[in-house]
C-alpha cells in the first residue's frame, strides 16, 4: 500500500520459519477444489472454473476510501460525511457503495488477541463499553445508508502505516506484541470479528507485514518491531517466497469465506508482488496490480501498465486492480479535467474497481460529472466482466472491450504523450463483418456520432482519452471469438510455476505472445487468439452455448515438441502435435459447460516455449 525503498532486504530464518511455511502450502492445497487436489498433473482437466468463488464483487466495487485524502489522520467524522456525500450528492445511486476505513483505526492486540479499536478515532466504539470496543454502531450506520463498510489490515504481524507513516499520531500502542495488530496467527479470529462481530462487508488485506521487517530495518534493530524474514523482496522476485505469500492470503481467503458468507469481498493488496497477479484469482476478487498510485500522470501510466494486457485474469468475481483512482488530486484535480477524464476512461474500459480517493464533502461538480458519468460506470460495470483488449501504437492506446448485447463494443482512444496524436479501430480489431456500419456514441459527450464503416479514427490533444459505445454487426454471428470473452476464460495453469517475466511480459494476452510480439508463425500472423507459454491450461465457462470449437495451435519462435489438447467437461475430444505448418484443430463440444485447451511440452531448463491458440473461437 505505502510508497517504500525497493532496496535489498536480508532475508533468514531456520526451521521453525520453514515449518510455518510447509504448514501455510497444507492450508493452500486443502483450499483447492478436490478435483484440483486430486489431479495427477496440473495439465490435467479439472472440469471446473477453478477461480475464487462467491457472489461478491461480480461488476468491479465500486466506493470511497479515506486513504489518499487523509492518510492516517482520519476520524469518525470524516468518513461519515463521506458516506452521507456519496448519499447526497448521488454517487451511491449509480453504484459507489463501499465506504472503507485504511489503515490506522486498530490501538492495541490485547493479550487474548483481540483487537482494540482507536475510540479517538472511532467515539462510536466505545458504547458498548467492553475491553476492545465495537464498530457495530459505525456499520450500523452506513448500513443504514444502503452502503456497505471495509475495513484494512495485513497479513503480516504489522501494518505498513506502522512501517512508513512513523510520525503518524493514529498508529498502535503498548509493547512490541502488543503493537503487532496484523492478522498473522490471528486471522481467524480477526476475520471472524470483522465480519461476523462488527458487520463488515469487505476486507482489504496488505502486505507490509511480511516485507517490511527485515533484521537490518532500523526500526527493527532498535527493538520497535519483531523481526520478521522477508517474504517479499519488493523488486525482486526470485528472493521472494510467492507460494509462502500466496498461502497467507488462502488461508485469510477460507476465513472470509466461513465468517463474511459469499457476500464478503477480498481485496489483495500485494501492490503486484510475489507474482500476485498471477494467483489472485484463485483466492480474492480485486488485486492490486501495482505499487500505490501517485498524483501524476507518470504514475497513472505506470499503474495502467500493470493490468492492460492482463485482461485474461479479470472477470465476474475477480479483478485486476491498479489502485485507487487518483481524481482529486495533483495532476487529476479539477483543474486537469482533460487528465481525470483520461484516467476514468481507462479504468473503465479495464473493468477496473472505482474507489474514489478524495474529501468528497467538499468535491468540485466538475469532478463530480466525470466520476458521476453514468455511461461510463455502465461500461466498468458491464456484467459480461470483459477487461477491454489494447492495442498500443507509440504514445497511442486503443482499447476494445466486449460488452453485454449483440454487437455491443466500448472503444477507448487514449493519449499518453504530451503531443497530439490520430488514432484509430478497424473492424477486425472490433469483430465486425467487414463493409458493415456500426452506431457509435460518445459517452463523455453524451452524443451520438454519425455511423461509422470499416474504422473509427480520432484526434487526440496531449492526454486526451475518448471513450465510445459502439453497436455494429459481429463477423460471425453465431460465434465467440475467444478474444471477445476474456471473463470467460480462467488461466489455471500458466506454465510458469514461480518463474518470474520481464516487466512488459504478461504469462498470458489476448491477440500476442505474452512478450507483446504477433503471433505468428512462419509467414503468417494471426490478428485474434490468445499467446501463453507451453505446460498451460486454460479452462473456458462454454455453460453448454456451444457446439465446435476451432482454433489453429502454433509454436511461437522456435521449434518445440507441443502437444494442443482440447477437453469438453474433462472428456479429450481433439489432440495434436505441432507442426511447422499451420494445421486447424476442430472439436465437438456440443453441450459442455467447461472446455479447457491444454499445451503440453516436456519440462526443459528456463521459460518453456511460447504458443499461441490462434483464430480460437467457439460456434453455436
């Protein structure tokens, strides 16, 4: 969550610690799906949509969070009249419904391991006149609302406002365990607490914990903290521990389960370490994608840049987050509507979860309007749960998500640089039939354009982002491209266990290589499909519409030995081997709920070859 130094941290520990660990991956495997457990290969089909799954977060949350505006210096007070503002000024009613309290709110861990609530912060805690206190009266109130409450803490022993806000006057007291108000050892009862005691609905979990307390940290050699070995060297995956980071959060995970009921909503705020985007699926609806967003520009190209070709993570139920949005501040305040209007603009067309950050009681309208635009919620909000597809072009991004309908587009046009730019998407990009005319609406405008054919083309000033919905007629009427229902696809296995990429590598994109390359093979590339790596398995909700799926499999710049595979409700119905020409597999799938399209290779040393499922679509 909080800005840090991405400086080398010492990492030890003997067998106590490793023991811990053995005992968090047990708590990991025993929350898989039993076909999961049982499976002799993770290639093998497992018959499920094997993401995490409840009723909660199923369009992206939407909400407030005191975070950006107040830091640690927050009150009672503060938030509820946010929360009356979101009430008020109409927010609520288009959908901003989580008002969170961040981090600063917890004293003390008492010597039963309660937890005891700041009651200068929180007045209203105190009524019940117990030992820790109780938020039940500030949930009943925002519940009273129509709203929904969160709370913050971390999977460490510490939070990270304890680690990087030192001079803060709302961090926890007493001794050193009596400080350690983080859910480590204690995260069944705290779960249980928040939820079932004082009625939260959502959790934000972060991880300072178990990067931040190193042995050479000074506030831990002068003996303010417990020293605890770094799970997470920020920067550097291979010094990271990401199974160990990965069973904190399942074991939390399984706690909101049994506490908060399907309801409850789990935000993992791993800021995209430990190769968190690539596991936050199986265990929390939103993930943070990236370190804390900044007030500039600089910093929201950064965070876009985290989660844009991540599209194949995200869906109903499980998002890629790249923070808070930063509108209100700094270079998106209201004096750089041209900027906040951008940065709205890409968070939606990503099915990005909108959690404003700024004093909403005293908002300019202007910000309002963008934030408060009711056709570009409706697009983040879209239930198909489709992140947009981009296509990147110099300073120049254009973004196609599918949406609910026949036909149904939105279309981003965005900006990066400080000069203006054309752009523009053609109808292969959009799944039209060629020839054919489309209706487009500009949603910040609130207008219809006249009709477009073959293309949309705009002009961009620096920093401009334009955001259309788009209504034409598919290519193929009776078939789904598999880059037209990213939310249906769930990346089970990537092939990559804990390797870690390069920074612009992504295990798995829509319409390229996950190193940004064509797919391609030999002379020919491929505008639609999907490229990942060898040894992966997708798994396809196909909730028994289909009929035939056909795709053209393809090694990706080298010759491998891979097998395609394809599996209709764990049943093989299509193999074959590579080759060095491009051959279709075609297969029955008539009925089936889950279709799942494996790549297998023997395992050799470094990254396994990159493939592509070219031309990948499934037919009525």
């Amino acid at each position: 969550m909080r800005r840090a130094a991405m400086g080398k941290a010492g990492r030890s520990g003997g067998k106590r610690h490793f023991a811990a660990r053995a005992a968090l991956a047990a708590v990991l495997l025993s929350s898989l799906p039993a076909a999961a457990q049982d499976a002799a290969s993770p290639l093998d089909p497992s018959g499920t949509f094997s993401v995490y799954d409840t009723r909660a977060a199923q369009t992206p949350p939407m909400g407030w969070n005191p975070w950006n505006a107040f830091r640690t210096d927050v009150d009672e007070a503060k938030i509820r009249g946010s929360a009356e503002a979101l009430v008020d000024n109409g927010l609520a009613q288009l959908g901003y419904l989580y008002v969170n309290v961040d981090d600063g709110w917890a004293l003390q861990r008492l010597a039963d391991g309660a937890l005891k609530i700041r009651e200068t912060m929180f007045p209203s805690a105190s009524v019940d006149h117990s030992a820790t206190g109780s938020f039940r009266p500030f949930t009943d109130f925002i519940h009273g609302l129509g709203l929904k409450a969160g709370l913050y803490t971390d999977i460490g022993r510490n939070t990270c406002a304890q680690r990087w806000d030192a001079a803060s006057p709302n961090l926890p007291v007493g001794s050193v365990a009596e400080r350690q108000v983080g859910a480590m050892d204690h995260g069944e009862q705290d779960m249980k607490t928040m939820f079932a005691t004082w009625g939260f609905d959502y959790v934000k979990i972060d991880a300072c914990g178990v990067a931040d307390y190193a042995p050479d940290v000074e506030p831990v050699r002068s003996g303010q903290f417990a020293v605890f070995p770094p799970t997470i060297v920020r920067g550097d995956i291979p010094k990271s521990d990401p199974a160990a980071v990965e069973a904190q959060y399942a074991a939390l995970s399984a706690a909101i389960r049994k506490w908060g009921g399907p309801d409850a909503v789990l935000s993992i705020c791993a800021w995209g370490e430990a190769l968190s985007p690539r596991w936050g699926h199986r265990h929390g609806n939103l993930w943070r994608t990236s370190p804390d967003i900044e007030f500039t520009w600089e910093s929201m190209l950064r965070n876009i840049d985290s989660a844009v070709y991540r599209t194949l993570y995200a869906g109903p139920g499980r998002w890629n987050d790249p923070d808070m949005l930063a509108i209100g501040h700094g270079d998106f305040d209201e004096n750089h509507l041209t900027e906040a209007r951008a940065h709205m603009t890409m968070w939606a067309i990503m099915a990005s979860p909108l959690l404003l950050g700024y004093d909403l009681r005293q908002s300019p309208q202007a910000l309002l309007d963008i934030v408060g635009n009711r056709e570009v919620i409706a697009i983040d909000q879209d239930a198909s749960g489709n992140q947009g597809v981009a296509y990147r072009s110099g300073e120049g991004m254009v973004m196609v998500r599918t949406l609910s309908g026949p036909g149904a587009r939105a279309v981003a046009f965005f900006n990066r640089g400080d000069r203006p730019i054309s752009l523009k998407a053609d109808w292969d990009q959009l799944g039209f039939a060629a020839g054919t005319p489309a209706a487009v609406r500009d949603v910040w405008t609130k207008s219809a354009l006249a009709p477009a054919t073959g293309a949309i083309s705009v002009d961009l000033a620096p920093h401009e982002a334009k955001l259309f919905r788009v209504r034409g007629t598919p290519a193929d009427p009776k078939a789904l491209w598999l880059d037209e229902m990213p939310g249906r696809i769930n990346v089970a296995v990537d092939g990559l266990g804990n390797r870690a990429l390069p920074d612009d590598w992504t295990p798995a994109r829509v319409a390229a290589a996950p190193d940004g390359t064509a797919l391609a093979s030999g002379s020919r590339s491929y505008a639609k499909g999907v490229g990942l790596f060898a040894g992966s398995r997708l798994e396809i909700a196909a909730r028994g519409e289909f009929a035939r799926f056909t795709a053209t499999p393809i090694v990706l710049g080298a010759a491998a030995p891979v097998t395609f595979r394809v599996y209709a409700d764990r049943k093989l119905v299509a193999e074959m081997k590579a080759s060095a020409k491009s051959q279709t597999i075609g297969a029955d799938v008539s009925g089936a709920q889950i279709v799942e399209l494996v790549a297998a290779s023997p395992k050799g040393k470094g990254l396994p070859p990159m493939i592509g499922w070219a031309d990948a679509k499934l037919s009525r």
